[in-house]
C-alpha cells in the first residue's frame, strides 16, 4: 500500500479526533486515499485535476472494482478534497461532477403467494391462546394485507389518540378496514385492511389488555402492538420473531419484515395490474421506485408461460 501524502494523513486524523469516526470508516477510507496516492505516484493532491481522477476511476473499473466500491472510493475521494482544496489555494474541488457507474438495481426478494399464505397460516395456526402469538400472527397479517414499513407498523396506535404531549403517527381503524401511517416525508396515506388482518387483529386486541404495562405512559398505552413487558414493541423484536417463525415454517430464505412489504407488492400487481394503486399504498413519493416491482411481476409472468406454453420448453432447447 502506498504511503499516504501527509495532506491525506492530517484530513484522517481529523475524521478520527475531530469527527470522531469509527476505525471501520477510517480503515476503509485509508485504503480509498491509498489508491489514489499510488496513481498519482508523486505528484502531490493539489496538482490533480478532474482529468486524471477520472482516469483513476476508469483504471479501478478496468481492474474489476464494482460500481458500489467504486462510488465508495470516489465517495472518500471527495471527502478528502472537500476538506483540502480550500486549504491549498484549489481552484475548486476536482471530484465536482465525477460520477461511479451506476450499480444494477437488486429486484427486491418477495415471497411466492404459496409461501406468503403457509408462512401465515402457520403463524395462526400457533397461535392458540398465547398472547404473544396472536400479536405476532396480527402483526404479519397486517404487514402482508396492507405492505406498511416496519416503522409504520411499530408506531400504530390502537385508535387516534392526542392528549397533551402527545398524537399518533399512526392509528387502526377497524370499522372502516383502514390503517392511517405517517410515512417518509411524513406524508399521510390509508391503506386498506384485508378481512384475515381485521380478524387477527380483533384477535390480539381482546389479548392486549392483560399484556400493558400497569402505569404505562402515553406512548405505550396507545401502542397497537406491545412487547412482553407491555410497552410499544421495538423493531428489532419484530424482526427475531418473523425469522422464527419462517425458520419454523420451513421457509428456504431468511425473511424479514421487507420482505412482507415486497410480497404484498408484487402479489397485488400480479392480481389488479396497477401500479398507481400500489404506489398509493406503499406511499412511493415516485413512481419509479414502485416500477421495480413490474419486473418481479414479469418473473411471475415467465414462469407461468414456462410452464404453461406447450411450446415454452422446446424454445429453450433449439
């Protein structure tokens, strides 16, 4: 590894004593600022241009680097000069307008309906008289009929409530078969409630009275779904008890509450065909970001046609 220039070893220790990053940073944007010194070979920071950094970037992507590992280094690069340029009398800053290679996006992993309806049909049938197991099969119910974040699940409130010093987020409203959340960007959106949801929920509900928290505050006493101790549960409580569940139901893939949010997602444009209405609720502020599920819908369409088209098979073999 090259020696660092001593410009680079001083903006380090200022990230470490000043900004107090942690060592894992540190160590990953040495190794970033060390590419670069050994490009640039002797010539010091400040006579770099944009030219030669972006030939840099070009050499790393010609060596294999990933677009993701190439916009983590160009990511340290212009930290660095950020911070020196003005120290050094720079013109401007040579990162400006440099750009990584954009990373192929990752289809979100989404269940198949099978595995959806056996992951919940084994939540419920486990259910029997535990409370803790009718908030949980309540709790995946509702992420799977109505696709909420797992932010928007944990701050639900049993109805609205605003008293002094505090108002729900987010609330139930079973006589409409609604939820109302406050999503990114805190815009409001309702989202349906599917009648499995409404009755796992009405479930919990008659449960919920005996789990609160003798003395509780605000917060908790509104909380639609409590933890064991009878407080607002906590994300990652949510997380541990639906990767014991699918490891239970014998679900191949690790499966977290996103995933919820992807199944219910695809399954819904594989059904109406309409991404507007999946955007709504999922409250995509872009529809673009909803469009990615077109291309799990297509992935559904493909196996269908593969194994429904009576010519489908021998297409692949010519």
């Amino acid at each position: 590894m090259a020696s660092l220039p001593e410009s680079m070893t001083r903006w380090l220790e200022h990230l470490s004593k000043t900004v107090r990053y942690s060592a894992h940073t540190l160590q990953g944007y040495t190794r970033d600022l060390a590419k670069l010194a050994e490009f640039a070979g002797g010539t010091p920071p400040e006579q770099l241009g944009a030219a030669q950094l972006r030939q840099y970037l070009a050499r790393l992507h010609g060596q294999g680097m990933s677009p993701r590992s190439l916009a983590r280094t160009l990511s340290a690069w212009r930290g660095f000069f950020k911070w020196w340029a003005p120290q050094a009398g720079m013109p401007a800053n040579p990162t400006d307008g440099l750009r990584a290679p954009k990373a192929p996006r990752s289809l979100p992993k989404a269940l198949s309906v099978e595995q959806a309806m056996g992951l919940l049909d084994h939540a419920g049938a486990r259910q029997g008289h535990d409370a803790l197991a009718r908030r949980d099969h309540a709790m995946f119910e509702l992420f799977y009929s109505s696709g909420l974040r797992l932010s928007e699940l944990t701050s639900l409130d049993v109805s609205y409530r605003r008293v002094p010093g505090y108002e729900s987020r987010g609330w139930i409203n079973l006589a409409e078969s609604e939820v109302l959340v406050l999503g990114k960007g805190g815009k409001r959106r309702a989202v349906p409630v599917g009648k499995a949801a409404a009755q796992a929920i009405e479930r919990w509900l008659a449960e919920r009275p005996a789990l609160l928290a003798p003395g509780a505050g605000e917060d908790d006493a509104a909380a639609l779904f409590l933890g064991a101790r009878g407080r607002r549960i906590a994300p990652r409580v949510v997380q541990a008890q639906l990767a014991r569940l699918a490891v239970s139901a014998g679900l191949p893939a690790h499966v977290h509450p996103h995933v919820l949010r992807h199944s219910f997602a695809s399954h819904v444009l594989q059904s109406a065909q309409d991404l507007r209405a999946v955007q709504d609720m999922l409250g995509h502020a872009n529809i673009s970001t909803t469009q990615i599920y077109t291309r799990l819908d297509f992935q559904h369409l493909a196996r269908a046609y593969d194994q429904a088209h009576p010519r489908a098979a021998r297409k692949r073999e010519g």
